[in-house]
C-alpha cells in the first residue's frame, strides 16, 4: 500500500454541524440566561453529524459539553458547562 485516505466524520460535517448549532443558537439565545434545553439540543445536532463521536461518548458513560457566549473580541462573557 502507498497511500490512505479517510474521511473523518469531525471534520467532513464541520460545516453542516456549524450551522446547527447557530440555529440553535438563534432559537434558545435571547438576553439573559438561555435554558438547559439548549445544551440538549446542541448536543443532538453534535450526535447527528459526528457517529463516531457519538459512540465514544456512550462508551465513556457521558457527553461532556461546554458552550462559550464571547463578545466580538473574543472576551469570554458566559459559559455553561455539562459534564
């Protein structure tokens, strides 16, 4: 064999996982504090673009997240966290 190529799921569907979660974003986001439920559906838009992703974190018994709000300059101003 001379050469190999993959196709990661993580990178092939960066975009499409991108876009779901900024719809997310655009639905759950609004001025205060946003509700646990979008840190359930970030993770779902995650499971449905990234398998392998997916089964590491039922092999492992959880899917850590964290969601970062930062301002245009990149300032971090919240942060939620699920381990």
């Amino acid at each position: 064999m001379t050469g190999l190529s993959l196709i990661i799921a993580t990178g092939h569907n960066n975009l499409a996982m991108n876009q779901g979660i900024l719809q997310v974003a655009r639905r759950y986001v609004h001025g205060t504090a946003p509700a646990e439920e979008m840190l359930n559906r970030v993770e779902a838009v995650i499971r449905c673009y990234d398998p392998c992703l997916s089964c590491a974190s039922h092999a492992a018994g959880s899917m850590p997240l964290e969601v970062r709000w930062l301002d245009a300059k990149g300032r971090e101003l919240r942060r939620m966290v699920r381990a």
